[in-house]
C-alpha cells in the first residue's frame, strides 16, 4: 500500500483528513468520457493524488468540443480522438500519478479499477453490464451526464459501503467510563461532566477504538444506537 506524501498534501490531509487521504493516494480510477464534465472530472481527480487515472474517449475532436474541453486546440479537430489530444495535459497536472490512455475492450479489463466513472451517452445494456460486474466485485460505479441545462448523476458502492461522514462536521468522540453487557445489548457509559449532554442522537453509528476487556470491539463495523440517555447510550451485541 503506498503512503502519504504528507509534505506533498498536507493541505488535502488538512482538509479530507489523513485516514481519507490514505485511500485517495491507493486509487485506481477509469474516466470514460472527456466532454466537458469528463475533463473536469480528471482534472480534479488528479488533482486530489490517486495512485492511477486511465482516460478514455476514443471519439475525434468535434470544432464544438473546443467551448466545453479546456485542453483541445483548434488543430486537434478532425484529427486527433479526445483521450490523445488531452492526456499529456492531464499528465503535467500532478507527475506523483500514473495517468495514462485505457485500452481495455471487455469487462475484464477493469479488474484493476477501483472506481469506473462514466461521462458519456452508452447504450443502457452496456451501463448495466459495467455495473453489474462492478456490484459483484466490489467496485465502485458512478454515471453522470451534464446535457446543457439539466444532468444528473448516479451511483452505485453496493451494499457493504458505509459513509463515516454524512455533515462534513467533525467527529465526535468520548472517552468510555464502563460497559455494561445486559442480555442482548451493551449500555455504554460515557466518562462526562453532570452538566454534559451527549451529543450522539438515536440512529447514529459508532466505532470503538482501545476498548480494554471488550477487545472484540475495537475496529469493528459500525454499530447503530438504539437508546440514548443523559450520559449513556446502548447498542445491539456484536456476534463474537
């Protein structure tokens, strides 16, 4: 697993934080599409520091995608596809990632993408059967279109994909005092002040970190509150 340049991003540890930064910089990313939202799309992305972008767009420059794609000239129209007239470009916007032109032709190529993101018009049965290798192997999907003054955009990180951070707030945390394990759940009682309130609500989730006696706990999956009171809250027992 490659590490964080941290001099490099500090500014992007500082504002994703470092544990989201670890994943970024691990990424294998595939673009299919470099209309307007398309090159947007790489820029940025490269721009963040993933390990690998592949572009592809094998169609030719069009005189009308130069008012929607930054990076074409005038003499790459009739003559040049949009992946080859863009790709050095993208290149010299972060030389820490590996952006190279996808030469795939079949689902099996993509095994080594960790997120497929279309920007272009496919046929339906074709978007269908990318997801559907990506939901079986735990990939990510993501397909947006912009078509002039409307778009959309729709995703798929299957059934296993949790968001730790749904606000963008900071995290909470608080020291535990003690556990108490009951018949079918554990009442955690939190080391607080009496005038403290907790600022959980009911329905959130939470991880447990150097839990000592109740080991099994920490870095387990997420675990949803049930009950809330002043200084406590219980949660379903885990299956150890």
């Amino acid at each position: 697993m490659k590490k964080i340049d941290e001099n490099l991003y500090s500014r992007q540890i500082f504002t994703y934080g470092k544990e989201t930064m670890e994943k970024i910089v691990n990424l294998r990313i595939l673009i299919m599409g470099l209309g307007g939202l398309g090159i947007e799309t790489a820029k940025n992305i490269i721009l963040a520091g993933p390990k690998e972008v592949s572009i592809s767009d094998k169609k030719i420059c069009k005189i009308n995608d130069l008012g929607s794609n930054f990076y074409l000239k005038e003499s790459d129209v009739n003559k040049k596809t949009r992946e080859v007239s863009c790709i050095n470009k993208l290149k010299e916007l972060n030389p820490y990632v590996n952006v190279n032109i996808y030469e795939g032709s079949s689902n099996d190529d993509l095994s080594r993408f960790n997120i497929i993101i279309i920007t272009e018009i496919k046929k339906l049965e074709e978007l269908y059967d990318i997801n559907k290798y990506c939901r079986k192997n735990k990939k990510y999907f993501i397909y947006a279109l912009n078509l002039g003054l409307t778009g959309f955009l729709f995703n798929d990180f299957g059934d296993e994909h949790y968001v730790y951070d749904f606000n963008g707030e900071k995290k909470i945390s608080y020291n535990i005092s003690y556990i108490e394990e009951k018949k079918d759940r554990y009442k955690i009682i939190l080391d607080m002040k009496e005038d403290e309130n907790i600022e959980f609500t009911e329905g959130d989730y939470i991880t447990f970190k150097n839990i000592k006696g109740l080991d099994f706990l920490n870095g387990n999956e997420p675990k949803k509150i049930i009950n809330i009171y002043k200084q406590c809250f219980e949660i379903e027992k885990f299956n150890n």
